[in-house]
C-alpha cells in the first residue's frame, strides 16, 4: 500500500491538537423546535408547490426529521470508520505518525457521533427507522474489506465527501437556521476537512495503481454502492414525511423523488466525490 507521507499525517495530527471537545463546543441551550435545522433549500421538498403551501411549522418540522436522518447516516458511517481503525492499530507496529494520526481520527470521530446523539437526546423526537444498517453491501465493505484496500478506501471518501458537500452548504444559511445546528456542522466541517484530505491521499496512491482491467471490475460495485448511499442521505423515506406530520408518507416520498430542483440540489452535493474518483479513471453516477 501506498501511505500517506509522514509529513501530511504530522501536520493533520499538529491541526487536531489540542483537541477540543465537540460536546463543549455546540450551544445546547440554543436548541429549539420552532426554527429549522435544515435551510429551506436543503429539504427534499424545496421547489414544489406543495411544499410552499404547508404551514410554517410542517415545514420546520421536516427539516428537522430529515436532519435527523441525516445524522444518523453520519452515525452508521463513523461507526464503521472507528471500527476499522481500532482494528488497524493492532498492525502498525512502529510507525507512529500513522498511529497517531488514526488515533486524533478516532477521538474526533467518537466526539462527532456524541454530539449527534446529544442532539437526539435533547429533542425528545421520535426516533425513525433508517435504511442505513441494512446497506449489506455498503456494511460488508465497510466491515471486511481490507483496510488497505482501493474499494475501502473508495468507499471512506463517499462516506466523507458526499456528507461533507452537505454540511458545507447548511453553514452558508447560518441566520436561517438553529444556532445549535450551526454549531454543530461547524465543528464537523472542521475535523472532516483533515479527514477528506487523508482519505484523498491515501485513495489517491491505491487507485492509481490498478490496472484499466481491475478498474472496470471495481466500478459496478462502487457504483451499486455509491447509488445506495446517495439516495439515503437525500431521499427520506415515508415515515421521515409521516413523522414530521405529512400524512400519506409515500406521496411525499413520490414527489421528493420527482423533484426536478432536488435532483440539481444533490447534483451540487456529490460532485466533489465523483469529480475525485473520475480524476483517478473511476467515473461513477448516483441517479
């Protein structure tokens, strides 16, 4: 395997110290039910009629479902990555720049999905089901892939891009949304920016290295995998609408599929992660 220079995993360890702990750092008393959690723009709904003709507070309630949602996709996927790396540390030996490194992703990591489950403690919403752990593709990679590997590491920088676009677009609309929201995609984008760049260094040295033959192997399976994950994140299911007070989930479902300004909203949102993996011969789509 190709690693990472000793140089990039010093200078990513020296920028997560000292550490600071997100639970400190996000303004709990600011948490309120009565404001949206999402802008307006990143809610499947956005753009059609029906959307605009619901009451204010439907409206700030699917925002903040589908955030929920969205936290727990962050969750299921930082449960794989802090499963991983505290799987690798047992094979470093004594490289210590790595172990170092993993470790300031791991502390991070478990810090983030704290915080995610503060916010679902504090809310008092009803938790809904998610699609996310029963992803048996996405989970048998994640889980058993070897650490070393272009398809884990393939699947690391879906996981950490597509989210990311996300987050980065949320901090733009800081007066439309919860100061507590803010708060906490703020400490996310943070820490996931010297993680991206990790996973961008160390894809970048496996993929590489395959041949024209083993890319066009890898490829339908990333792309099954890909197209899995991006209509997760993005596309609730029924009872996320049910939840939020929408009655006949899966009407609303339909017309979040069919959502012309949602398809050119996620577009906005994955482009960074194709455009990364179509640099390196891997050109994958969502829809």
């Amino acid at each position: 395997m190709t690693q990472p220079s000793s140089e990039l995993l010093e200078h990513l360890s020296r920028n997560s110290t000292p550490y600071l702990d997100p639970l400190a750092r996000v303004d709990w008393e600011a948490l309120s039910l009565e404001s949206f959690w999402l802008p307006e723009e990143a809610v499947s709904l956005h753009g059609i009629p029906e959307f605009d003709a619901l009451p204010l507070e439907r409206r700030q309630a699917l925002s903040q479902y589908e955030f929920i949602n969205f936290i727990e996709g962050a969750l299921w996927l930082e449960s794989l990555f802090m499963e991983r790396i505290s799987r690798s540390m047992v094979h470093l030996g004594g490289d210590l720049s790595r172990a170092t490194y993993r470790l300031h992703e791991l502390r991070e990591e478990a810090g983030h999905s704290l915080m995610f489950l503060e916010l679902m403690r504090r809310s008092r919403l009803p938790m809904p089901r998610t699609r996310f752990r029963r992803f048996n593709l996405a989970n048998l990679l994640g889980r058993h892939a070897p650490y070393e590997s272009p398809a884990f590491w393939i699947a690391v920088l879906i996981g950490e891009e597509v989210p990311d676009r996300m987050n980065r677009l949320i901090r733009k609309h800081r007066d439309d949304i919860c100061p507590t929201i803010y708060d906490m995609i703020t400490v996310h984008v943070i820490d996931e920016a010297r993680h991206i760049a990790h996973a961008r260094e160390t894809l970048g040295g496996l993929v590489d290295q395959l041949s024209p033959l083993q890319r066009a192997l890898f490829r339908p399976v990333m792309n099954a995998v890909f197209r899995q994950f991006v209509h997760a994140f993005y596309y609730p299911r029924p009872r996320i609408y049910e939840l939020a007070g929408l009655s006949d989930g899966r009407r609303w479902a339909r017309l979040a599929r069919q959502n012309t300004q949602r398809t050119a909203f996620v577009d906005r949102c994955v482009e960074s992660a194709l455009r990364v993996l179509e640099d390196h011969g891997l050109k994958l789509n969502w829809r």
